[in-house]
C-alpha cells in the first residue's frame, strides 16, 4: 500500500498528544483510530506499527516546542539575554505544555527507559541537541566575554534538569508556581554569570 505524506501527517498531529499523556504502553490502537477517524488498516498502511506512530509523534512534539524555542532565542543578540529567552518559553508556555501532558521529553524518557530502544534512542537525542544548544550559547557568551568564566558543561546539565524537574512537580501537584520560581532562580544565576 502507498504511503501517503498527507495522511501520515494526519496521523502524527493527532495522535502527538494522546502518546504525551497515556505513554506508548497506555496509548491502544483504539486511541489511534479514535482520534484520526481512521481504521488500523489505514493506521499501519501509513506506518510500520504502533512503535514507528510513537517515535513520530514524539518528534512532533519535540518539534514543535524546540521550533518556539529557537524563534525566540534568535531574536536575542546577547548570550544572557538568549538564555533568559529559553527560560521565559516555560514561563510564557507552561499551559499548553501541561494541557498536552508535560513536557515530551520527560514523558517518553520515562516511558521507554526500561522497553523500548528505539524511543530511548530518540529522547536521548533530544537531550544531547538540548545541552548542546545551551552550551553553545554559554561558550559564545564566555569568548564574547558576556558571560564569567564556569563550568559550561555542569551548568547547562543544571539547568535543564531543573527545567524538567519543575514541569514535573508543577505539573503532577498542580503547583505552575514551582516551575516559575525555579525559572526566577535560573535567570538570577544568569544574570550574576553578565560580565560587568
């Protein structure tokens, strides 16, 4: 059978979500076919399995929040300034986050940790892109000499822990203020790393 981009598509965006909040073991067929109006045939003449469906619309998911990100961090001139920029995206952002089950990363990491490779693989991607990104910005700010001298690696591992933690507990308690404390935290510490 064809494979058709429009319907795969299709299948994605609908589904991105469902996978976000049930997980891939939570998420059935019947999930699937509910959501897009389709039926299993259709589903699995658009992709491999239900695997191949999960991995795909967690890269949407991923996507289409990093896509946000890096709109608003290009718009800044400044390594602090961009760095402030990636964490005003939480404060800003947090309630579509939360409606769509938290923060996709986090999700699937948990999810496919201890079952299923190929979604273990992706994430771990994710998060590599992630503190590279944070990194790149920390070493220009130091060469630029924006920044004081740290260490960039410790700090950005911190700050996306952080970030992932709060969305977590901000999250599971329905507590939004512990995500947008810690994010004050965050930017305090960037703004003492400005050099004078």
């Amino acid at each position: 059978m064809v494979r058709s981009e429009k319907t795969r598509q299709l299948i994605i965006e609908k589904t991105a979500s469902i996978f976000n909040k049930k997980g891939y073991t939570g998420t059935y067929l019947s999930d699937l076919t509910n959501a897009t109006g389709l039926t299993k045939g259709s589903i699995y003449g658009n992709f491999k399995d239900k695997n191949e469906v999960a991995l795909e619309a967690f890269k949407f998911n991923y996507k289409f929040q990093t896509h946000q990100i890096i709109n608003k961090i290009e718009k800044e001139d400044n390594s602090a300034n961009k760095l402030i920029a990636f964490l005003n995206h939480y404060k800003s952002s947090f309630k579509p986050i939360f409606n769509n089950g938290g923060c996709a990363i986090l999700n699937t990491a948990v999810d496919a940790d201890d079952g299923n490779e190929l979604l273990k693989e992706e994430v771990l991607k994710t998060i590599h892109n992630w503190h590279k990104k944070i990194v790149s910005i920390l070493i220009e700010g130091v060469k630029k000499n924006e920044l004081k001298e740290i260490d960039i690696d410790l700090f950005s591992y911190r700050m996306i822990a952080i970030i992932e933690g709060s969305i977590l507990l901000a999250k599971t308690l329905n507590k939004p203020e512990i995500l947008l404390n810690n994010i004050e935290h965050l930017e305090t510490e960037i703004l003492q790393l400005k050099q004078e």
